[in-house]
C-alpha cells in the first residue's frame, strides 16, 4: 500500500489556494470594470463629447494595469494539474480538458486580439470599431470566465460523463449537459454579476477619493452614476443568482449547506443564521456541545431556500453522516438517505472493483473483467468515498465556510444599500457633500474584494474534502510528490505575488493619484 | 508612455519567471514526464488510486 502525507494533501491544498486567490485579485474587476468602461464610451461614441472620452480613458488605463498583472496568474493553476495534481488531471480526463481548450483557444485570443485595439487603436481606428472592441474585449473575458466556471461547477457536480475503467477516465458523453449543467449556470452568473459588483465599488471608491481631495468632480459625478446602477443591477442579480446557487448546493453538495450554516442537526423547518458566532469548545459533530454561542435566524428561510417549501426538512451534518432521513433520488422516488459508513463501505467496493477488473483486463479474462466493470459501475457514485479512512473526513472546516459565507451574505446585503444610496445621493447632488459617505466608498473597495474571495473561499472549502464530489477526495487526487517540493514552491509565490501585489498597487495608486489626462 | 514600458516590463518579467523557471524548473508534467503512451499513464493512475492509503 502506497502511503501520502497528509500534510502533502494540505500543503498542495495551500498552494492552489494561494494561487486561486491570488488570481482573483484581478478576475473580477477585469470583469466589472470592463463593462462600466463600454458603457463609457458608449456614451462618447453616443454623443461626441470628448469629456465622455477623457473619462473612458482614464478608467480604461486602470483596467489595462490590473489587466497587465493579473495575466498569465492562472496558467500557474494549470502547471499544478499537471506537477501536484496529476491524478486528479488524467481521471477528469476531457471533461476538464474540454472547456479549458475551448477557453484558450477562443475566449483568449478574442480578448488579446481585441484589447491591442482597445489600447493601442484610440486614433487609429473608427470609432465605432473601437467601440466594438472593447465590448468584445470584456465579452471574451466573461466569455474565459463562463469556461472555467463550467470546469469548476464540472467538480461540483459531475454530470454528463461516464467513467472508463479501461482508461481509468471520465469521458465525456453529453457536453451540454456539462455546459448547461444548473450548477454551472448559476455559478457563472453569481460569479459573474458578483464581479460587476466589486468593478462598481472600486469606481465609487476612486471617484470618491477624488472628491475627498475636491478633484475631477464632473469625472466623479458621472463615473458614481453610471456604477451605481451598474453596482446596484449586480448586486441584485447576485442575490438572486445566489439563492439559485443555494438551492443547487442543497441538491447536490449537502454537506457544504449545512456546514455553510453550522447546522449540526437538521430540523423542519430550519431557518436561516443572519449572524452567528459558533462555539470554540464544540468539538466533533456527535457531542451534545451547542455549536453556537450566540445566532440570530429567519424561522424557515433555510428550507426555503432549500428545498423552496418552508416547512420541509434541511439535513445536519449529523443526518448527513448517520443516514436514514428521507432523501429524493435521481429518478425522484423517495428513499432512505445512505449513512456515511454505508457509502464508505460502496467506495471501497467500487475501488477494489477497478483494481479488479484492471487485473482481469491485463490478463484477459474478459467475462470477469465485465463481471468487475458491472460492479464498478453500480458503486461508481460513491467512488471516492473508498479512500475516507474516517468519516470525520467528510465533514469540511465548519468556521471557516460558517463565517466566509456569513460574511460575503451581509457584505452582499451592504452593497444593495451602498450602491441604492449611491444612486440617490449623487441623482440629489448630495454625494460629494456627506464626507462619510465619501470615506465608506472608499472603504468599499476593500470589502468588494473581501466579499469576492469568501465566495471563493465557500465553494472551495465548502465541498471539502472532494476535489470531485463524491468520486474523488483530495488525497486521492495529489501526485505522490515529497512535501518539500510543494513548500518550496508554496513559498515561492507567496514572495512572486506578494511583489506582483506591491507593484500593481503602487503603479495604481500612482496612476490614480495622477488622475485623468489634463483637459485639452 | 513611462506607464506602458513600465507595464510591459513587468509582463515580461512574469513571463519569463513564469514559463522559463516555474514550467521548467518546478512544474514539469509529472505523467508526461515518466511515460510515454496513453496506457501506461492509464496503469500508472490506476495502480496510484487503487494502492493509495493514507498514513494512520
């Protein structure tokens, strides 16, 4: 028996974690701002006002610097698959590989083609194709996103495949139902409108400070006007994508929902924690220890959200691990929720199976090999659960995704407010005038971004510890590299991207404490 | 025209950090690296999922 390092497994987690994260610094306000920039010279190219130009320009030069640092941070994530999880990388076999070729080949280009136009063609070009250009700059980054989301929602819920023991694959078999999968529309537009949420609040941050220092008060004015329909639109859409995600997480990843809400034990109806501080001295899921100190919760918005009845049951993770509550399966028939031990005990019948049928395959024995592949195939939906040692393992980190989801839920709460009194104060011409407004715009940027990362943070420590959900755990999935090697190259990026961080930041302060080109 | 030739510089220099010393040095194909042909990375997956086991 091959033996892994469990620290293997957390430091290669870290790694892609550091690396995600910092990629995510720039996705999104490449996404948000990107837009509010079209919209802008949309505006110029509507009414020939060269102020309208001016003001295109300078927030085009902010987008072309986060642009400029963040590109090619995520080629690192793929050079991962490759070195630190390469098990994980030949079983998803083209079902990965499919959207993220599609993602290369013609979001990429798009883009790149279509940004040398976006900066280097102002004069060059019509305007009308200018124009186009960079509506189709900002369509082929979303257009990325949407592949890459699609990857993602792939692990989540895996759909649309079949599993071949023979190539020790997952093969497609239905690409739309791997595009079109619901986890991955709702995931692409919560994402998606949740970064026009953060390109909102960073315009309103910058035009803020700007009116702080009395500069720029007709680029401000007419920058926060724009961002904060735009801001508001998102955040709205994101509330709803949101709850479109919720419902998804509770089909297919129960788990994570009742860790996103600390819910130990499920109950009928179950509400919904606004805020909540859990209790440090709960220790495993079965003690009698209350998890929480202290909560606030809607009566029944749990299940709402849920299961869309409000009074119907939500599992806790004790349910989850103990079975037996009333579950519906794929066909929609009502049945009795397996227990943890009982999934466990199909994984490694589904596991030993493989090693079977590879062995009767190898050696030809073709009517043991159909015998194996037969029993394969019947426990292929609790796979990875052969490799779970104990069942305590399939419980994720509980304050970790408690606290990120609660956080990104009230922050996402904050800019539905922040962006309708934006809208109004600047349509008053009061904006500029309340200074604590001016000071919280600011401070907006910050928590847009601490929003957009605890998003990324639910989902990926949420569905712990599946890299694939229910057919492979982490610890299956890491190359049986020497830890070392991952921490060194852990520490490497933290340096890397602390000092990519540092200079995209001093060059954007730089740029932003310039301001705009002089007035011609 | 100092913000551009800044901007450039930079991506250079990720580039070549990142495809001349990451991809090279760090973070070689681990399965392209030790074999050659579909199957045998196929035997080499299967043996790895089949065999893992963590430490007690």
């Amino acid at each position: 028996m091959e033996n892994i390092d469990p620290s293997l497994v957390d430091w290669s987690r870290a790694q892609f974690a550091l690396t995600a994260i910092y990629h995510w610094l720039f996705v999104p306000l490449t996404l948000g701002l990107g837009i509010i920039v079209s919209v802008m010279e949309t505006f110029y190219y509507k009414t020939g006002n060269p102020e309208w130009k001016r003001i295109t320009q300078f927030w085009m030069k902010l987008f072309g610097i986060n642009f400029a640092i963040g590109v090619a941070t995520g080629i690192i994530l793929e050079f991962e698959f490759g070195t630190n999880w390469s098990n994980y990388s030949w079983f998803v076999g083209d079902i990965f590989g499919a959207p993220l070729a599609i993602e290369g080949i013609m979001a990429f280009f798009m883009e790149s083609t279509f940004i040398a136009v976006m900066f280097f063609g102002w004069n060059k070009v019509s305007k009308g194709f200018h124009l186009a250009s960079t509506w189709l700059t900002v369509f082929g980054a979303t257009i990325s996103a949407l592949w890459i989301l699609v990857a993602n929602a792939w692990m989540q819920f895996p759909d649309g495949m079949h599993f071949n023991p023979e190539t020790v694959r997952n093969e497609m078999v239905d690409f739309w139902a791997v595009l079109f999968s619901p986890v991955a529309m709702n995931k692409f537009s919560h994402t998606v409108t949740s970064s026009w949420v953060l390109g909102s609040a960073f315009v309103i941050g910058v035009s803020a400070w700007f009116m702080l220092k009395k500069r720029e008060q007709s680029l401000s004015t007419k920058s926060i006007r724009i961002a904060a329909v735009f801001g508001l639109t998102g955040a709205l859409l994101a509330a709803i994508t949101g709850d479109g995600s919720a419902r998804q997480v509770a089909l297919h990843q129960p788990m994570k929902l009742a860790v996103m809400e600390g819910l130990y034990k499920g109950s009928n109806p179950a509400g919904l924690v606004l805020i909540g501080f859990l209790n440090p001295e709960k220790g495993t899921y079965d003690d009698d220890t209350n998890p929480f100190l202290f909560k606030l919760q809607i009566p029944g918005l749990l299940s709402l959200m849920a299961n869309r009845e409000l009074h119907s049951f939500v599992p806790g993770i004790t349910d989850l691990i103990n079975g037996g509550f009333p579950v519906e399966d794929t066909n929609g028939i009502m049945i009795q929720a397996l227990s943890a031990e009982e999934k466990m005990k199909r994984g490694k019948i589904a596991v030993q199976s493989l090693a079977s049928f590879r062995t009767a395959h190898e050696t030809g024995s073709d009517s043991l090999a159909a015998i194996h592949r037969a029993r394969l195939e019947a426990n292929y939906g609790q796979f990875g659960y052969g490799f779970i040692k104990d069942k305590k393992e399939l419980i994720p980190n509980v304050p970790i995704t408690f606290y990120t989801f609660h956080l990104m839920v009230l922050l996402g709460l904050f800019f539905i407010l922040f962006f309708a009194i934006s809208g109004i104060l600047i349509h008053k011409d009061l904006f500029h005038k309340w200074k604590g407004m001016l000071w919280l715009s600011v401070l907006s940027v910050p928590l847009a971004y601490l929003c957009s990362e605890c998003g990324w943070i639910v989902a990926e420590v949420g569905r712990q510890p599946w890299v694939i959900q229910d057919i492979m755990p982490a610890c299956a999935a890491v190359s049986a590299v020497s830890t070392g090697s991952v921490q060194t190259t852990f520490f490497l990026f933290a340096i890397l991207f602390t000092v990519l961080l540092v200079a995209e930041l001093s060059i954007l302060f730089r740029q932003i404490s310039k301001g705009p080109d002089p007035e011609h | 025209m100092k913000l551009g030739k800044t901007l450039w510089l930079i991506i250079l220099i990720k580039l070549f950090i990142i495809f001349f010393i990451l991809k090279i040095f760090f973070f070689q194909n681990l399965l392209n690296k030790h074999f050659d042909s579909d199957q045998e990375k196929a035997a080499f997956v299967g043996k790895e999922l089949t065999n893992r086991n963590l430490k007690p």
